[in-house]
C-alpha cells in the first residue's frame, strides 16, 4: 500500500506599512456631538407619553360633541343629546336654535339638564387612570361639587393663583365658578367662604372677559350677600375687591350699579366695616361711580358722611370718591350740609399727599363754585392762603385747581348763592 503524503505551505501575506501620521485628529465642536437627554427632559417625555395614553383610552362619550374635550359639567340639550355646559351655552349665547349635532329646531330658551350619571362616570373613570400632568386639573375641577371641602378649594385657588393660561381657561369653562359663587354667600362655613372668593378673584384677574362671565354667571347676589359679614370680616372686605375687579368693565358698572343692593351694602360697609373693610369699600365705590348713574345712587345710599369720616382719617381714596360725587348736583347738596366738611378738606389741602391735595381742592372748587356760604367758611379756614402757595406746585393739575379756586374766593364770582 502506498501513501500519499499531501504537504501545505501557508504563505503570509506581504506586510503593508502604514505611513506615521504627523497631524492630530479633528475634534468636532460641541454643537456637531449628540446631546443626550437630561432627567428632566426624560421627566417630561414620560409625562406626555403617559397624557397621550390616557388621552387615547378615553371614551368618545366623555368628550363634547363640540370642543372635543373632557367634559367636566355635561347637560343634556333638549335634542336629547349631551355637551360640555361651557362649550353649549357659548353655542346658544351666539344666537343658535339648533341642536349643534342634529340641525333639529330648539326652543326660544333650551334648558340645560345636567348629566349626573355621566359626570359621576367621567370622575370616577379619570379616578382609575394614571394621573397624568395634562389631566389633573380636569379631574380636579370634575369632582368639584357643592358643598366642597378645604383641600378642594384650595387646589382650586392655586390653579387659579399659579396655573397657566391654559388651566385658567379650563377652570373658567369648567362650571367651577357656580360652586365657588355658592360657597361665596354661605357664611356658615368661613374657611370655604374665603378660599371661594379669593379663587373668584384671581379668575377676575384673568381679563375683561373673565369678567363680564363672572357677571354673566350671577356673581352679583353671592358677593352682595358676602358684604354683609360686618365688621372684621375677611369676607366682605374680599367682596368688596372683587366688586372692584369686576367693575374695571364698563358695562360691569352699569349692572353692578342697578344690583338693588350693591351700592347701598357698600355704603353700610363704609359705615359699619372695620379699617381694611372701609379702605376696599371706598375703592369699589371709586370705581363705581366712573359712571355718573352710580353716582347719585351712591348719594342716595347715604356715603357721603363715612366717606368724609374716611377722608378725616387720611384715606387719599375717600377724598377722590368725593371728587367723583361733587360732580352732580345731588352730591354737591348733600356735601353743603354736612358740618365741618370744608374744615376737613381744608386740612387735606394743608397736609395730605400730593394727589389726596389735587382732589382735595377739586372737591373745594365744586363746592365753593356756587355757593357763598362755603366760599367763606373755606377763606376762614386758610384755604385761600394754602392756594397762593399752590398755585405754583409742579403738579399741574394741582396747580390748576388752586388758581381757580382762589380766583373762586378772592373775585368773589359766585352765582345763585345757598
């Protein structure tokens, strides 16, 4: 037997010499290096994929026909069909008479039934679902009922006080304003009663349309029962603030003005309150009485004599009240028999602040226009010297009234005397 012997010669391969690099390698700016995530960046990621997820678990039936949102107050329209109160009201508020989904006619004035069960199912359903941050405030403000508790109330006022647009919006739509316009005239709970007001008044603070809405929605009778709490009472001076708020709109001071009530519990407020209870009543009368109406009703209410009170003691508001007062014939009567009125004013032209002084001769020159009695006593009381000075103060409107009231009192151009 022969064998066949088979050898095998590896054969290497040449050696290939790589030439000795002379130049470093390039270093890329920052700005062309991939940046990672930060934990907050990550936070925030997990926050909006967990929204979307809930977001898309919901059942259509919970979202309004019309908004397409999480409903948090349903009513049932006439049609049998049920919406978000917000987003249907705005709906009849424009005119419509027809079911938004059905074109089907409505009557002249739909009623709106509210959708308990539904609501219940909606809070209950958001209740079991992961709390994510673009559906807290629409659980919160979906278990809103009256009557409420502390720690409810207060998560509403900081959503009011700190949340964005957005959350005051939805807090605006929500229906919340009518539980925390109900908690506003108990007394019975004083804790609510206040927390109530001050989340109305940071919703007041939201714009001119959160204002009229607040109005719109009956704000009127809870905050003039609120003036009622007397003196000391946090309430009533917190009403009194967001009466002022709600009368920077002028068609608010026309409605707040014809509220049978408003004027006069903010008179007996001027009369009966306490120092900070005074000090906002006065302010909400100053706004008020922009529009002449409100001026005679405020005469007519009796403020005339705590508002002079109110000036003695050094309030530069109460004196611009008067200003606003002394421009109708009836303040002007009302002022005339009051003793003592000029002597008061007289010592705010002598030692008040600068734009206390501006209003205070004002109030003088309307006083004394028409009036020889008042010229007199205001010429007793040094008024005339304190104008000479006056006259040439920097403040021009200052200046202006002092010349022409001493021109009032020193030529003696007096017509129709009292």
């Amino acid at each position: 037997m022969k064998i066949l012997v088979i050898s095998f010669h590896v054969i290497s391969p040449p050696s290939i010499s790589c030439p000795k690099r002379t130049q470093p390698f390039a270093v890329l700016p920052p700005s062309f290096l991939p940046s990672l995530p930060t934990k907050k960046q990550k936070k925030k990621k997990k926050k909006r994929e967990r929204g979307m997820e809930v977001e898309a678990e919901l059942p259509e039936d919970f979202r309004c026909p019309i908004s397409m949102e999480v409903m948090t107050d349903p009513v049932i329209l006439s049609s049998g069909h049920t919406f978000d109160r917000a987003s249907i009201q705005r709906w009849l508020d424009s005119g419509n008479r027809t079911c938004p989904l059905t074109n089907l006619p409505l009557p002249s004035s739909p009623s709106l039934i509210p959708n308990h069960a539904l609501r219940s199912l909606i809070s209950n359903f958001l209740s079991l679902r992961p709390a994510a941050a673009v559906t807290d405030d629409a659980l919160l403000l979906a278990r809103l009922s009256f009557p409420s508790d502390t720690p409810s109330l207060a998560a509403v006022l900081r959503l009011a006080q700190h949340g964005r647009h957005a959350a005051r919006r939805l807090l605006a739509d929500s229906g919340a304003a009518s539980v925390l316009l109900r908690h506003a005239a108990a007394p019975d709970r004083p804790d609510l009663q206040e927390l109530s007001l001050h989340a109305l008044l940071h919703l007041s603070l939201d714009g001119d349309d959160a204002r009229v809405g607040l109005v719109a929605e009956g704000a009127l009778d809870p905050l003039v029962a609120a003036l009622r709490g007397g003196s000391g009472s946090s309430a009533a001076a917190l009403a009194a603030t967001l009466l002022t708020s709600l009368a920077v709109v002028e068609v608010n001071k026309a409605t707040i003005g014809a509220h049978p009530a408003a004027i006069p519990r903010l008179a007996a407020l001027l009369r009966e309150g306490g120092g900070r209870e005074r000090r906002e009543a006065a302010t909400a009368l100053y706004e008020l009485c922009k529009f002449a109406e409100n001026r005679r009703r405020t005469i007519r209410a009796g403020a005339v004599p705590p508002l002079l009170r109110l000036v003695s003691e050094g309030s530069e508001r109460a004196v611009r009240v008067l200003g606003l007062l002394a421009k109708c014939r009836e303040g002007k009567e009302e002022m005339r028999k009051l003793s003592g009125f000029v002597r008061v004013l007289a010592e705010v032209v002598r030692a008040g602040s600068p734009r206390a002084i501006e209003h205070a001769l004002l109030v003088l020159n309307l006083v004394c226009s028409d009036s020889k009695v008042m010229a007199v006593e205001a010429t007793e009381e040094g008024v005339l010297d304190l104008c000479s000075i006056l006259s040439g103060d920097v403040n021009l409107k200052t200046s202006k009234n002092a010349m022409e009231l001493a021109l009032i009192l020193k030529k003696g151009l007096f017509v129709g005397y009292s």
